[in-house]
C-alpha cells in the first residue's frame, strides 16, 4: 500500500524575483486522469537532410557551412532587428522599436547529440562562445539585455531537435531579470555580498510524465504553486553528480 506524502504548506521568499513561492509538495501525488507524457528516447540521426542546422543544409536566408565545431549565425527571423522602426502609438498605447538583434548557436554538426553528449573540450567551446557572444554583443549601443537561453524538447515547442540555443541581445530588458538586477542591488546595497550572475532550469514536467500547466493562480494570480519539496530536489541533483545515464559507468 502506498504511503501518503506528508502534508506541507509552506511559502518561501525568493531572493532574485523578490516574492513569495507556494509550495505544496503532497499535491504532486493527487489523482490525475488528464494528458500524460511517457518518456520518449528517441535517436535522431546523425544528419537530417530536412534541418535547417545541419551542416550544409539550406536556410531561410542562404546556407550552413559544412560546419565541423560550434558555430553562430543571426537568426533568419529575429525577434530583434536594426531595421525595426517606430509605429503609431499614444499616450496609453505606448510602442516602440525592437532593436537588437537574435542568433542560433549549434552546439555541433551531429544532429543527434544533445548538449550532455557533448565531449568536455566540445562543451568548453560552447561555452566560450557565448561568453564571446554575451561581450560582443552587450557592447553595441542599442542592445540593453543578452539573454541566453535553450528550449528543450518538444513538450516546450521546441521545433528543431538539432543541438542548439538562441541568443537574444535587444533593447528590451525582460521583466524577469529586470527584478532580479534591482533585487541583486539592493541584496548587495545591504550585505555587501554578491546573489551571483546563475544558471536557471525550468523543467516543463511537475513529475516524470505530468505536465505542470500554468493555470489560474499562476496565470492570473501571477504566482508560481510548486508541487515539490525543494530540499529533496537538491539532494537528487546532488546525488546525480557523476556520468550522465547515456555515457554508463566511467
């Protein structure tokens, strides 16, 4: 028979966002009848004549080199661009440009690695890179915000398996990080000490074939109801320091 999870009502104040999280880890175990998502692992191939990432393919705006590292290019549809001009607004609908500009970084040419494949020298030149890509590209005048990011696997949209992220460099400051910036200063204005610039995962899964929707206090209330118990989710990370399942025992 299995055990009840203890019960636990519990808010936590987030340092970086400045707000309080909810979270109510019994509530992951309730009965579910809705859409689930059983693992999948699939192998894509090594090239994919039909990707738009791989080497030599063609794109929207020309083609890859036959690429045999990292490799960077501007996105054939940015979300940002110099060309942007301004349109009509008023004094309540406000507009204006979206300057900047948007990259693809490929982590590498084999269409069916993902970045845990990758060797540690491969690794080490992706992050190289964006390290060269966040100087470069948070130097030019118009650019007020680089962000850095991956969407992975289908479950968020993501619409080319090929190993790769996007970079963003715009004059919009996202929301998000807007509130973290303030609140790092204010944190250092008060203790002399640094939060840290981190690294955020966002996994789309509330457990292993469950979905987490974003529903009505999340949505319309604006804050996030966690269903775990975020101790016990750092000891598991902790205790998966080591080789990645796919590589085996070392």
């Amino acid at each position: 028979m299995a055990t009840e999870p203890p019960r636990v009502w519990e808010q936590r104040w987030h340092p970086f966002r400045e707000e309080w999280v909810l979270f109510t880890s019994h509530r992951g175990g309730r009965p579910w009848i809705g859409d689930t998502h059983p693992p999948r692992e699939d192998a894509p191939p090594s090239y994919d004549p039909s990707c738009a990432l791989c080497p030599g393919n063609a794109r929207l705006g020309g083609a890859n080199p036959r690429y045999t590292g990292v490799y960077w290019f501007t996105n054939d549809l940015p979300c940002f661009s110099n060309e942007a001009r301004p349109s009509e607004g008023g004094a309540f609908y406000r507009t204006r440009p979206a300057w900047g500009t948007a990259e693809v970084v490929c982590y590498h040419p084999d269409h069916g690695k993902t970045f845990v494949d990758l060797r540690d020298d491969e690794a080490q030149a992706v992050v190289d890179l964006w390290a060269e890509r966040y100087a470069i590209l948070g130097a030019r005048p118009e650019v007020d915000h680089v962000l850095i990011f991956e969407n992975k696997g289908a479950l968020v949209g993501t619409s080319n398996p090929h190993p790769h992220c996007q970079i963003y460099a715009g004059n919009l400051i996202y929301g998000t990080i807007a509130r973290e910036v303030a609140s790092g200063r204010r944190f250092f204005e008060q203790t002399g000490r640094l939060l840290g610039f981190h690294l955020e995962v966002h996994p789309p899964l509330r457990r292993p074939d469950t979905l987490k929707y974003l529903a009505g206090p999340e949505i319309g209330g604006g804050s996030m109801t966690n269903e775990s118990d975020p101790d016990e989710k750092a000891a598991e990370l902790r205790a998966a320091v080591g080789p990645h399942y796919k590589r085996g025992p070392s």
